[in-house]
C-alpha cells in the first residue's frame, strides 16, 4: 500500500467521504488515507491527527514528500484534541483501532464540542462493532451505511453514520450485526458469523466448566449464539 494505491479497507471508508469535504483522520499513522484522498481530489482540506510521535513523523514526511502541506495539516494530539471549531470539519474517518478506543475518542471528543458541525463519521473498527454501535446509539447518531469486506484473510467493517434530532433505537440484534449488514447477509458476513460461533461456542464450553459460573457473561454468550444460530436457519 502507498499513498497511490490504498488497502481495499482503507478505500472503502474513503469511498463514504462526500466530495469536497473538510475532513479529519484520526489515528491516521502514514496518512495515506487523506493523502490520497487529496491526490484524487476529492477532498479539499484535512487534518491528519496522531497521538504517537513516530506515526505523526510518518505522516508528516509523506504529506511533505506530496506537496501537501499546504492542505494537509499534520497535528500531534490525542483524539479529537486535534480539531478546533475553526477548522470547520464536516467529515471524521476514525479507522484500524478497536471499538472501544474509537468509541472512547468520540465521548471525549463530544465532551468537548469537537463534533459540533460535524455531519458525517466513517469509522472502520477492527474490533468491537456492538459496543461502538451502541456508543452511537446513545448519543444520536444514525448509521446510514455499512459494508463488510475481506482483504488478506481479515473481516473489516466499515460504518457510516451521522447526527440526528430524533433518537435512534438498534435492537440487539441491530447492534451484533449491524442494521444494514444483517439485512443482506453476503458470504463474507455469513463467514464472520460461522467463525463467531464457533469461537463463542468454545468460550461457552470453557465457562461451563468452570468452577464459579459467571452467570451474565453466560447468558450474554447464550443470547447471542442463539441470534448467530438464526442466522443460518
Ligand atoms: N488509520 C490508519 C489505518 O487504518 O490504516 C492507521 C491505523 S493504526 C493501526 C492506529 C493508529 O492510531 C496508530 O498510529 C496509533 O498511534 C493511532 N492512535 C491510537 N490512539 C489514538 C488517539 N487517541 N489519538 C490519535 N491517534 C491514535
């Protein structure tokens, strides 16, 4: 991958930033998603945030190394901490963190004004789809895409959603799944879901055998095997 080619991941959550968008990828390492974004002109600024030294040195080179600094502004911050209201962000991309990560940027991001004005977030979580799912749930945001893609033998899925006045309510099953993803169920959705359940069937298995139950944690698991289960009835 390089700043002309991206990952298929990483093109697809590019493919849900509307043209011309001011944008900010957080977490953004080389910055090649906004980099080649801007080389394809279909953005017209963009803030790469990074919170570790080394990747925000990275990014830095290669927007240099582009002749985009003047577009591209390259910021060593936590979070959200990286945009400012006069930025004018329209378009967040959190993407290749866990949920729970991206999840707890987004809370102290919206705890500090930064995603006011902000109409769209694409977030592509490596893990914990439920949990982030539900994180925005609770603070009004609708999803209104999702895909799920495979690329060298990984599961990613990909999330698009924005803020709405009315709330929002996901089922649990909504949530598991996602709302669109569970609605048209391809073979790579099928294949996550096959690979989930064997995996919780075995977590199943070794809580039954142990010595004090951890009853929540078992009808969690129970809840959702039984959901998996109807997938493929
Ligand atoms: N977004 C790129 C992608 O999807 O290929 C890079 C993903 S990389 C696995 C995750 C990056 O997020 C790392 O460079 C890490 O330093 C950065 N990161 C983790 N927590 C962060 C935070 N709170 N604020 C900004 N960057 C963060």
């Amino acid at each position: 991958m390089n700043e002309h080619l991206l990952s298929k991941r990483l093109a697809c959550v590019g493919s849900y930033v509307p043209n011309q968008a001011r944008i900010a990828d957080i977490g953004s390492d080389h910055a090649y998603l906004p980099v080649y974004l801007m080389l394809n002109e279909k953005i017209s600024y963009a803030i790469a945030g990074e919170v570790v030294p080394g990747p925000y040195q990275s990014a830095k080179n290669q927007v240099q190394r582009q002749g985009l600094a003047d577009r591209i502004d390259v910021r060593l911050a936590n979070g959200l901490q990286a945009i400012t209201p006069e930025d004018g962000i329209q378009v967040i991309t959190i993407a290749g963190m866990g949920g729970s990560l991206i999840a707890s940027i987004l809370e102290e991001g919206r705890t500090t004004g930064k995603l006011v004005g902000v109409s769209r977030l694409v977030l592509q979580p490596n893990i914990g789809e439920e949990g982030l799912r539900s994180w925005l749930m609770a603070h009004h945001y609708q999803l209104i895409a999702e895909e799920i893609i495979e690329e060298q033998g990984k599961i990613y899925e990909i999330m698009v959603a924005q803020p709405t006045a009315s709330p929002v309510h996901y089922t649990k099953k909504e949530r598991l799944f996602g709302p669109f993803l569970m609605q048209q169920p391809t073979p790579v959705f099928l294949k996550k879901w096959q690979h989930e359940q064997t995996q919780k069937e075995r977590v199943l298995a070794n809580l039954q055998q142990a010595q004090t139950v951890p009853t929540e944690k078992l009808a969690q698991i129970q809840e959702e095997l039984a959901l998996i289960k109807e997938l493929f009835v």
